[in-house]
C-alpha cells in the first residue's frame, strides 16, 4: 500500500498526464506563483484561526502545490519530489552540527559542536550557511525579493546588524521616526510626489526598523491591525444597513460613533 505522500505525488503525476486534466497539464512553474503565495497566506490565516481542521487543510493545499511543482520539474528531468525530500533533509542534519554530526575537534577527539540558546544555534547557522554559498559576495544576498515589503526590511535589517551596523538601543530607530515625519512633511510643502513617496518609504523601513528594537513582528503587527479595522468596519456596515439610510446620510462624527461602538464591543 502507498504511503499518503506517495499516494499523493502519484495523483499529481496522474493529473499532469495525457489522461489527466487540462487545467492541470497546462500550468508551469510561472503560473502556479500567484496561487503559490495564495496558499501560504490561507495557512498563515489558519494558523491564526486556531482551528486544527482548517490548517490541516490549508497545509494540504500548500503540499500539492510543492509536489506540483516537483513534477513539472520532474517532466524537464530536472529534479523530482525525492530530490527536493532528499535536498532539505541533508540541510537540515549539517546545519544542526550540534544535534546531528559529530565533528573532529583540534586535539583529534570527536565530539558534537556545543549550542545550549537560541542565539548560538543562530550564529552556528548563519556560519554554516555562508560556508554553503561562498558565492554570495553580501550578506544580503538571498533575502527573497518576494517577500512582502516590511518583511524583507526587516530581514535586510536583521542581515545588516548582523554585521554590527546597527543602533545600540531603540531609542535610536525612535528618533529617526519622527525625522522620517518631519521630511514627509518638507517634502508634502515643496509638493513633489515624488519625494514625498521616497520619504514616506523612509518612514515604513524606519517603522520597521522600530519593531524590530521592541520585538514586535512587523509584517504580523500590520496583518493583525487591518483585520481589527475590518472586523470593525463590518459592524459598521450592518449597522447602516440596519438602520435602512445611506452611508451619504451619516455624517463623519456619526460614522466615528458607530466606530466607537464596534471598538467597545471587542472588549464586552
């Protein structure tokens, strides 16, 4: 009997076939992107949902696109699911040296390399990772460019204090968020676009930079703020519908109370 993952890179290979579906045989490596970050984004939301059937589905989907794509690869004799099984698992033991490979020591005994926190199995793995890719000429090299905007901020930011190119405290970031302001504002006074856009951009990566100091995530922070407003604007919204008017019939202070209503309510 097949194992489930068997089971299932079989069905892809299957739907991928010349008696499989269209839908399925035409898609590339290109086109399956979009859904790609779709799926990652569902299961991040299932995470947050705390419910166990919704990720475990969610998860399911961002499994088949990782076998569809292995397949297609396969199709070029590129690679296939094995390789991709095979490529991470040796990744995984020789960037845990600590748990998993014993190494020769200077004296010529063998041992494991020592990493007893979080901050040196970090510095072990960034170490590991360099020896890796000696090709990468910066430590930024290999930040995806995919990323969401603030995520790949902070992680240039993270790379880069790495390196000791860094404020010693928060306070510094701080600062620099209200010079980011003041330069929104000089530049919305000259009235260039353009420069208000490249300072505005200042603000968000100084932001960024912020959360970083007080240990907040945050590409989570915004997520989670943009779902509070739109819980809140939903009850707006049945609220206006309830009341049979128009939102052109509501003034602004009127809208701020039922606002202040829906915020209330979070916490009854």
């Amino acid at each position: 009997m097949l194992k489930p993952i068997e089971k299932l890179v079989d069905i892809v290979r299957v739907l991928r076939s010349d008696k499989g579906c269209p839908w399925d045989r035409e898609q590339t490596h290109t086109s399956l992107k979009p859904m790609l970050v779709e799926e990652v984004y569902e299961a991040l939301e299932a995470v947050d949902s705390g419910v166990d059937a919704d990720l475990c589905e969610e998860l399911g989907d961002l499994l088949l696109h990782l076998v569809m794509h292995a397949q297609i690869a396969d199709e070029r004799r590129a690679f296939n699911f094995d390789d991709v099984a095979n490529r991470i698992s040796h990744k995984l033991v020789a960037r845990h040296p600590h748990v998993f490979t014993p190494y020769p020591s200077p004296s010529g005994e063998t041992g494991r390399l020592q990493a007893t926190t979080v901050e040196q199995v970090l510095s072990n793995w960034q170490q590991l990772k360099s020896a890796e890719k000696p090709e990468r000429a910066s430590v930024l090299d290999g930040i995806p460019k995919g990323l969401p905007a603030l995520a790949r901020a902070t992680e240039v930011q993270k790379k880069a204090s790495k390196c000791g190119f860094d404020w010693p405290d928060a306070s510094g970031p701080l600062e620099k968020v209200s010079e980011e302001l003041r330069e929104i504002h000089e530049a919305r006074e000259l009235q260039s676009q353009e420069k208000t856009e490249e300072e505005f951009g200042d603000l968000l990566f100084t932001l960024a930079n912020y959360s970083r100091f007080l240990g907040v995530n945050a590409e989570e922070s915004l997520r989670r703020a943009t779902a509070k407003f739109e819980s809140r604007f939903r009850q707006i919204e049945q609220a206006v519908t309830a009341s049979g008017k128009t939102w052109q019939d509501y003034t602004l202070d009127e809208l701020e109370s039922l606002w202040q209503q829906a915020k209330r309510s979070e916490t009854l």
